[in-house]
C-alpha cells in the first residue's frame, strides 16, 4: 500500500516561485488559485499585493481613457454597446479636437500619466488616423506632455509606423478572453488576428497594452488560460475589466461578477504576472464597490483608470485619488517608468 | 446630477414611460454607470459624448443636458 501524494499547497508553491523567484504560476497553478474558497482570499491578496510590491514597486500608474470615435462599430464583439451589429442605444459620435484637448488637460489634471484616445472600429482609416495626428498635435500645443496611449483596433504595419511617428508610446489591443472562448465573444474577427496587431506593436517599439474582461461566460479554466496567454505576451500593461452588462449587447443579462470571485481572479492574474502593470478597469464599480477596490488595490492592482470609461460612468477621479492617499500608494510620476 | 430644463416623461436609462413598469434597475445605473441615453421628454436616443470628467447628451428635439461635474 502507497501513502497518499503530499497535498501541495499553490500559495506555498507561489510565495517561492513567484515571490522569491518572480517566475508567474503555470495555468494549471492559476487554476488551482481561482479555485481556492472564500477563507483563503486574503492570504491570497496579500501574497498578490507582496508580489506586485516587489516586482513592481509601491507606485500607482493613473490614466484616463477617451472615446474619440464612439459607436457604429463593424464588429461584433458581444460584450460591447458599441457595436453596430446589436440593438444597443449607444448612437455614434465623433469627439471635436478642441473636446478631446479638454479631455487630456482633465486628465492631467488629476496627476495621471496617461492619457489612452480610443475608437471604435475595426482599425483606423485615414480619417481617423488624421484625427488622431491632430488631437496629439492639439494636446501637445496646449502644453500637455502627458503620456498618450491609442486604442484604434488592428493595424497594418504602416499604421503602426504612423502612430510610432506621432509619439504613441502605448497601444492598447485586448485579446478579451481565452482563445478557446473568443470565437464565443466575436464572430467577425479572429483571436489571431488581435495576437498579430500586438506582435506588430512590441516589434515596433510601442508598449503593448493587453488584457480583457472577466465574466463573459468563460470557465475557471478558460480563465487560467487566458492568464497564462496574455503572460506568454509579455504585455507592458493587462487591464482587467469586469463585464458591465449592457443593454442591447447578447450579453445583457449576463450576472455581474461577484466581489469574491472577482478578487481571486485579480489576485490570480497577478501571480501570473509578477511583473506587469495589472490595471483596474471598467466594471470595478459594479462588482467591487467602494470597499472591494480597496481590497484589489491591496491584492496586487497597481494601475487605475480614473474618471469615466467609454461610454460608462466611473468614479469621481478625486475619490480614487482619495484612496489612493489613504493607502498610501503614490501615484506614478510623469515619464518615470515602472 | 444633471443640467437641463424639461419634463421628465420617459426613463433616460430604458427609454420607457416612467410612469409605467418598474424602473428600479434603471435607477440603480442611471448616473452611476451610465449616461442617459433616452431623452426624458421624447424618449428619442439620445447622442451621448462621455469624456474622463462628464458627458453630454444632445437630443436632436430638445438639446443637450451633461453632467453636473
């Protein structure tokens, strides 16, 4: 007769591997973290949190978004009010250079660094790439030296070149789900194809940006994979947003993710991506609350989009700025690199 | 929460009468996640423009209204 395998506990396992070694969890290692029980939550945030501070640093990166281009989309991406294809009551519109000028002085306003123009559509067309090229322009004559980031869908090499041109030190390009689950979310474009726009990205130079939502449907294990392919990535930054189930979308009536599992997946993710910017995102009002956002912020999050997101409304800035004094995390400094 | 004079006759959030069915759920997000998108008065969709600070709603019938801050 053999004695039962010694059980090995994934925190223990964690706090060497990933703590000690900065070496991110296996997928079958985040797995296993996503199915930890409730009690365990707070051991897990604090091992995240450990883990982020010392691999990332005390320092909180803020940013505000914009949506330059809203609406009207081709795609048919089903956790979005902006495509065209769903009955959602988001019409289309086009924000001014003076209105998106405004936008980036609020922004910098509030001590973020970065400042993310946002569109969209399945990739710019030279009327927006035009646009885009004027807004920077405009912001920079206005005096704003605030880091600018774009979300324009998939690029051509050329279009890539054109944003480097311009300044763009970020792109963002969420792979949103696991690839197994994509094909579920969109129909009118391939994982594939996002993967390609971000290779050509980091090739050119251009921080890469890339992380999705939480709560379309996806398994645990559909989770841990997605964990584990944006880590492969290498991605500068992982924006973790949690569905907001908007109206119109196929994805309507789906539930809102709940605190807890929301908390493990942050701490999760963090595991797996000891030394990425992990960004609050959209959804976090919904699933967190105020109490809960603390708990991400203390459970390895080191990045916050302040202010409202794209077609949703987020907190005041000043009270996520608030919180940030009163846990005392200092707010990354212009150009200063995590 | 919101600038702008007028009756307020359907939900900004679903687009329906207030006064009929109930719209608890609409309130639970209207102004805390989401813009209107339906105009009070006409219940027309509404173009919203949502910048880090504020947004505002513009119906083609009876003008703009945007946020407080």
């Amino acid at each position: 007769m053999t004695a039962a395998p010694e059980q090995v506990d994934v925190l223990g396992v964690a706090r060497e591997q990933v703590l000690e070694q900065g070496v991110g969890l296996s997928e079958e290692q985040v797995l296993e973290v996503l199915r930890l029980p409730d009690e365990r939550i707070p051991e897990l945030l604090e091992l995240a949190h450990a883990v982020r501070m010392r691999w990332c640093g005390p320092e909180v990166e803020v940013e505000g978004i914009v949506s330059l281009k809203t609406g009207g989309c081709p795609e048919d991406c089903h956790f979005c009010s902006q495509s065209g294809q769903f009955p959602s009551p988001v019409r289309s519109a086009w924000l001014d250079i003076p209105g998106l000028v405004k936008a980036a002085r609020q922004t910098a306003a509030t001590g973020a660094t970065e400042f993310c123009i946002v569109a969209a559509v399945r990739g710019p067309d030279k009327r927006l790439l035009s646009q885009v090229r004027d807004g920077i322009k405009a912001i920079r004559e206005d005096g704003n030296d605030i880091q600018i980031a774009c979300s324009l869908g998939m690029l051509t090499q050329e279009q890539v070149d054109e944003l480097v041109e311009m300044g763009v030190h970020r792109y963002n390009h969420n792979l949103e789900t696991a690839r197994s689950h994509f094909p579920n979310v969109v129909t009118t474009h391939s994982w594939e194809e996002r993967w390609d726009t971000l290779k050509m990205i980091r090739a050119a130079g251009m921080e890469v940006c890339c992380g999705g939502i939480i709560g379309m449907g996806e398994t645990l294990e559909q989770r841990a994979e997605f964990a584990v392919q944006l880590a492969e990535l290498e991605p500068d930054e992982v924006p973790l947003n949690f569905l907001i189930p908007n109206p119109g979308t196929p994805y309507e009536n789906y539930p809102v993710v709940e605190g807890p599992e929301a908390l493990r997946t942050v701490g999760a993710f963090r595991l797996a991506l000891p030394r990425t910017i992990l960004r609050f995102a959209g959804g976090r009002e919904l699933t967190f609350g105020d109490l809960g956002a603390k708990q991400g912020m203390l459970g390895g999050v080191n990045a916050i989009i302040v202010g409202n997101y794209l077609t949703n409304l987020g907190r005041p800035a000043q009270q996520d700025l608030d919180m940030l004094t009163e846990l005392s995390m200092p707010i990354k400094e212009l150009s200063k690199t995590l | 929460m919101t600038t702008g004079l007028g009756a307020v006759t359907y939900c900004g959030f679903c687009g329906k009468e207030r006064a009929e069915g109930d719209h608890t759920a609409c309130a639970s997000r209207l102004g805390v996640i989401d813009p209107p998108r339906f105009c009070a008065q006409c219940a027309r969709r509404m173009v919203v423009q949502v910048t880090p600070a504020g947004w505002t709603a513009t119906c083609s019938r009876h003008g703009e209204i945007a946020s407080a801050r």
